[in-house]
C-alpha cells in the first residue's frame, strides 16, 4: 500500500463529522466494498448505500416474462448474460421456463449468441439485451454484426437503460454518489458534472480495486467536509472526460431513447434505450408481433426500495430467510451484484 | 454481467484483438475501440474492449490524492 493509500485509509477512518450517507449507484461497487472489508473502515457516522446500479437487479418483471413467453410460446432459443437466469418473473424464471423444455444459453457476449445463431440456422435466437451504457456497445455490436452476416434468425429483446435519467431520480437521496467507472468509461463525466453545476449534485467517479474504493471513497468524504457541491474524476486510468466517442457513435446509430420501467424506480421518461427502426428486423418484439406483458412483482420483497436507498436489504422481512441466493424472491438476491446478495454473503446478518 | 475484464491486447486485426488475462487468452471485439495495439492493456466488457488504461491503480493514487494531502 502506498503512502497515498494509507493517507486516504486514515481520512475514511478518522471521520469524526457530521452523518452521511454516500451510494454506491454501481452493483460491483456495492460487492467490492463488502469483500475487501472496506465496510468495516468506515466509522459510524457515514452510512454507505446501494443505489441502481446493478441492470439484473433493476430489470422489471415483465421483461422476464417477455422472455419466458418468446422461450416457450415461439420456441425461441433465449440467449442471456447468466446473472438473468434466475430472477423470478410474475410465475417463473427462465430457470423454471427451462425446466419446462425452453433454451435458455447462458453467454458472456452477445456477440457469442450471433455465433450461435451463425452455427445454428434452424434455431432462432434471442438475445436478452439488458444493461447500461457498458453493456449497451456489445448488443449494438451484435446487432450490426448480424445484419453484415444476413442472419435472419437472430434478434434482440432489449431493455437496456442509460443512467442521467436515474440520477434525476435519485437526486436527494444521498449526500454524495460513487459513480459507476465503466459507465462513465463510455459516456464520459458530462452528465455528472452538469448534476454538479445545474442542481448541486455531489460525487466521484470510482474504479473496482480497493486502492481505487478507498481513494474515491476519501476523496468523497474530504470534499463533503468541505461543504461545496463537487465532481471528481477519482478513475482516471480508465474514465476520460469525452468517454469513448466511438461506442457513443455506435449506440447513436443502432438505438435510440425511449422510456423505461425500472424495478423499484417505476416509469423513467427516455431512461432507456430501443432499436432504431433501420433494425426493426432485429427487434424481437416486433418480429414476433409480442403481445402487452406486464409483469406482477412480489409484494413481500422490498427490493424497489433497496434500489432507491429507502432500505437495507436486512430490513426487509423475506431477506435471509424465504429470499436466499439459492431461492430468490427479487432481482437483488440473484445478481452477483445486487444489495441483497452482497448483505447475505459478507454482511454476517444470516 | 457487469463485471469488467482487464487485459493485455496480443494482437489485433479487423476489430477483433485477442487478449490475455492473467493467461487466459479470448477473442474479444476491438470495435468501439482506435488506435489498439498490441502490448496495450484494456478493459473488456462482455467480449468487447471498451477503454483503454493507461496506469496502474496506485499510481493512479498518487493523482488522485494530490491536492487533498
């Protein structure tokens, strides 16, 4: 550890001010503080909590049931990031619907569901777009891929969901929000910055390693000391102020703004992203002519309010007990990045 | 899903790079990506590399902290 490190442990260690509450808006981040111990740096007065920032977790119910109905109803061969496989839907999870004959193919990228598509003409394949803007690029990828390879057997179900509209929405509900790094490796730091200046919004951008947690985290705690609004770019190794223009040039093209519903967070005006209409024939709600799903959520899980801060995950009455990794009842015990799973396997509460 | 990948570009043709990480080498998308070259280390996220690093994370630290300490 360098001295600059041991110096940023000291600042998070050695605050004795007034309460705070700092969230971590991205999943990796909220299981990365938990695993390196950085929880247990932090004194008493500063609450650190989970926000959006895991896509598995914030997907609605009905996008599930979507899938499960293209699995099952179409016979469609459902390709998705593992993550996805077990979140419930109104009546089951793709777990269940493969347990009822569907295919569902765990892959690590879209572009291994094309491949798949490319090798197997007679299935037809959907892939499950879900994410945020770091996702987003391989799907588009995969889309333009397709269409250059003339693949008339694979498409898209996409709910893909971009951020600045979320931060709108959380606007409050922290003193201060860690930003996801890989988000803003893509977008760049203008959405945060104008958080900063137009409505006084605090926060840093952070890396994954424990050197970069408890930089970002240090640096956070300094500036709110401090008592002005600031944005710090604390991952600059990765994270450039114009993000990746060739990737924001890639999702121009190939998608567009639309609304979103996130679990938890409801309806987001343009929170979220759809083909473009020169790839209808890659979207698979209008190539299968897909009817209005609507998914029911659990009422016993509370994982709306953990997304949004309102809660610890040990504070709803399901957690740890009918709601387990290996029997989830919301999105947040499934995902290795979701609140609840990261409080269930290091929070020593279960 | 979101976990990033980091690693060293062995080679790079038609916005494709094979990569190596920590041994384990994969065929990965170059796509959203200029200027790749091989010796480059990136940060990969599902198959596709999506920015460049450019130091590591305790030098990184030292920038960081600068005018804080």
């Amino acid at each position: 550890m360098n001295e600059q490190v041991k110096a940023a442990r000291d600042i998070i260690t050695g605050y004795k001010g007034r309460p705070l509450r700092i969230m971590e808006v991205c999943g990796t981040h909220t299981h990365e503080i938990f695993r390196l111990g950085i929880r247990k740096l932090v004194p008493e007065g500063i609450d650190i909590i989970s926000g959006p920032g895991c896509p598995v977790c914030v997907t609605a119910v009905g996008f599930i049931d979507e899938a499960i109905w293209l699995a099952l109803e179409k016979g469609c061969t459902v390709c998705t990031f593992g993550d996805l496989i077990k979140v419930p839907g109104t009546e089951m999870s793709l777990a269940g619907a493969r347990a009822k004959g569907a295919k569902v193919r765990p892959v690590y990228s879209p572009l291994d569901a094309v491949e798949l598509a490319k090798d197997n003409p007679g299935e037809q394949v959907v892939f499950l777009a879900v994410g945020f803007e770091t996702t987003t690029p391989s799907a588009c990828l995969a889309v333009k891929k397709a269409q250059e390879l003339g693949l008339e057997n694979f498409s898209v179900l996409t709910a893909n969901k971009t951020m600045p509209n979320a931060y709108n929405a959380l606007v409050g509900s922290a003193d201060a929000f860690i930003y996801p790094g890989h988000v803003n490796a893509i977008t760049g730091n203008g959405a945060c910055k104008r958080l900063c200046e137009e409505k006084g919004v605090s926060g840093v951008v952070a890396g994954f390693t424990a050197s970069e947690l408890v930089t970002a985290l240090a640096v956070c705690i300094r500036l709110l000391e401090k008592g002005e609004p600031f944005f710090r770019n604390c991952y600059p190794r990765v994270v450039r102020d114009e993000g990746n223009p060739a990737a924001i040039k890639l999702m121009d093209e190939v998608m567009e703004p639309c609304d979103s519903e996130w679990r938890g967070l409801g309806l987001i005006p343009m929170s979220g992203m759809k083909l473009r209409e020169s790839y209808a024939a890659c979207d698979s709600r209008i190539k299968y002519d897909m009817p209005l799903i609507t998914g029911k959520p659990n009422p016993a899980c509370r994982c709306g309010d953990v997304l949004q801060g309102k809660c610890k995950p040990s504070d709803c009455k399901v957690f740890g007990k009918v709601c387990t990794p290996l029997h989830p009842v919301g999105a947040c015990m499934v995902s290795d990045e979701g609140a609840c799973a990261a409080y269930y396997q290091y929070s020593g509460l279960v | 899903m979101c976990v990033g990948l980091s690693a060293r570009v062995v080679s790079v043709k038609d916005q494709t790079a094979i990569i190596d990480a920590g041994g384990a080498k994969r065929e990965i998308s170059s796509g959203v990506m200029e200027d790749l070259e091989p010796g480059d280390y990136v940060m990969v996220h599902a198959g596709v590399a999506i920015a460049k690093i450019t130091e590591s994370d305790e030098e990184e630290a030292v920038d960081v902290m600068e005018d804080l300490l």
